[in-house]
C-alpha cells in the first residue's frame, strides 16, 4: 500500500556576518569562555546587523535553500516560518518572505513554538502536503534572538544567537514502508504549567512592549532530557526502528550537556550526533536546519541517512521527528 511522504529535496542556511566570541562577551559582563563552554559548550554565535530582520536571514536561507533543492521559488505553495522573533505583530513575517521571493501565490504563516518551532513546522507542513493541500512547500526557522536579550543577564545572554535555516519538502507517492523517503513520522506535545520557567516578560495584550528573555536554567535542563527522550520513544514505536536503525541524530542545538545526556539515555552513539552548538549557540527555531544544513554541506548526511530531529522549548513545548534522507 502506498503512502504519500514529505520528501526533503534540498536545505540551507544563512548567518548573519557578525560573531561575538564568548572573549568578547567577558569584556561586557562578569563570564569568562571557560564558564561558558564548560556549562553549555557555546564558544561564539552570529548576531544580526542594524537594519537586518528576521525576514532577511529567512529570505537567504529560502533562497540558499531552492538553490540546493535546484527548484524554482514559483513551484513553491507553502511557507510555513517558525519564529518566535518576528518582523511585526502583524502581519506574519512568513508573507514577508514570500514576498521577497517574488511568490504571490499559495499560502504563507508563521508558528510559534520557541526552540520546537522547525520540528512543530515541519509536522505542520508534512501534515498540509500530506492530504493534498499543498504539493511543495518551504518549512523555515528563523530568530533575531539578539533583540530580546537582556545583555546584563549573564545566564540568558550567552546562550543565545541569531540564524536562520530553510528546508524544500515536496509531496510524493511512496511504497508506505519504513525505508520510504520522506517524513516517516512527528510527535508534538505541550504543558503549560512550565511557562515561568521560560518567557519573556513582555507583549502586546500583557505590556505593550516586547520585553526580555527569562529562565530558569536549572529548571530547564532537569526536564529537558526526560521530555526529549520522551517523544523520541514514540517516534520509534511508530515507525519500528531502533537507535541503532539512525543515521543521524540533529537535536536543537541549546547546551552540549543537554544534547549528550539525550544522546546517552537513547544509546545513539556520540559519532552519530551533529552539533553545531559550539559554533551557533541556541538560534531557538533555527538551529535545527542550520545543524542540518552543516551536515548535509560537509558529506554526513547522504540520501538515504534515517535522520532524528528533537527539540524542546518555552511553553514547555517538545517533540521529534524521524525522516529518511
């Protein structure tokens, strides 16, 4: 029986040209590159220009993204942005980037989920192509996340970067087996009761103003293994495969710790796990394309790879999704 998948056919990804070294950092506030990279793993991350908006590093990373997949941005009928930095309140920046593109067609949104925004958009998309909807569609993530810092909190302002990364899914008729291309399946789950573990304490109905991050960062890390693990689980129990079946293991890049407690609780092999944490920091919505895009520009991830994705973030929101390359 036959399945139609959400099939990858190109990636890429855009950082803006400024980095701020965690050096640089410690000439602003009490931190050092030791306490940093000891704690997170972190050791620079991009920041966006004056005048260089969210829109902007989604724009090239569609754009680098088309390239890869060698499609024409007119075959494209859906635009989904994960962002939790958008231009404006309204409208959403998703039509700002179609616009950019010269596309006046189809549909264009954004989804807001935080650092689980590419997985949520993704699943989303995948959802959309899926029940013929759509045909071919550009799932984004893209954050200035720079712009709701507050730069005197050494425990949120380190972590931190701006970068955007872009993915090509098409529609396609597939066997319907587990070695079909395409997304094979995504789990997305929420809980409210977290949300002061972190926010940011500002918006439109609540201050009319856009306001700071804040975290809880001890908070987030004792849930954050247990919650990823989680969804991870009942990726697998949907598909059949095991941890050893996975190519490629490309979690939301936020803290090294993180990543390789996940890893281990899992039994995914270090080898397997891309991290780009070290060179990016936390890009929320983004990090996840801009890890992918690293991969698959340097050779590891290849056509065929059984790729894992996961990612948690405010709300609490977390989930997973498991594609073949």
């Amino acid at each position: 029986m036959t399945a139609i998948r959400s099939v990858v056919l190109g990636c890429g990804s855009y950082l803006p040209q400024q980095i701020l070294t965690n050096a640089q950092l410690a000439d602003r506030i009490d931190t050092s590159d030791e306490w940093i990279v000891q704690r997170t793993g972190i050791r620079q991350r991009h920041i966006a220009a004056e005048g260089e908006f969210t829109s902007h590093l989604a724009i090239n990373a569609a754009q680098a993204a088309l390239a890869n997949a060698g499609v024409d941005a007119q075959s494209i009928d859906l635009i989904v942005l994960a962002t939790s930095t958008p231009d404006n309140t309204f409208p959403a920046t998703a039509v700002a980037v179609q616009n950019g593109l010269g596309i006046n067609h189809g549909a264009a949104f954004d989804l807001q989920a935080v650092c689980s925004g590419f997985v949520f958009a993704l699943a989303t998309a995948d959802n959309f192509l899926r029940s013929g909807s759509f045909k071919r569609a550009l799932v984004i993530g893209a954050e200035t996340f720079s712009r709701i810092l507050d730069w005197n909190d050494r425990g949120t302002c380190v972590l931190f970067g701006d970068g955007a990364g872009a993915i090509v899914l098409e529609a396609q008729e597939q066997p319907g087996k587990s070695s079909d291309r395409g997304v094979l399946t995504t789990h997305l789950r929420s809980d409210g009761r977290h949300k002061s573990k972190l926010y940011v304490d500002g918006g439109p109905s609540s201050t009319q103003t856009v306001g700071h991050l804040r975290m809880e960062g001890r908070e987030v890390f004792k849930h954050a293994v247990g919650m990823i693990t989680d969804v991870i689980v009942d990726a697998f129990s949907a598909t059949g495969v095991t941890a050893e079946d996975v190519d490629w293991f490309i979690p939301h890049q936020a803290n090294k710790r993180i990543i390789d407690a996940s890893a281990h609780k899992l039994h995914i092999a270090p080898p397997k796990v891309v991290l780009t944490v070290d060179l990016h920091g936390n890009t929320s919505a983004a990090s996840i394309p801009l890890a992918i895009s690293v991969a698959v520009a340097d050779g590891r991830v290849k056509k065929g790879d059984l790729v894992l994705l996961e990612a948690m973030g405010g709300g609490f929101t977390w989930g997973s999704a498991l594609l073949r390359w």
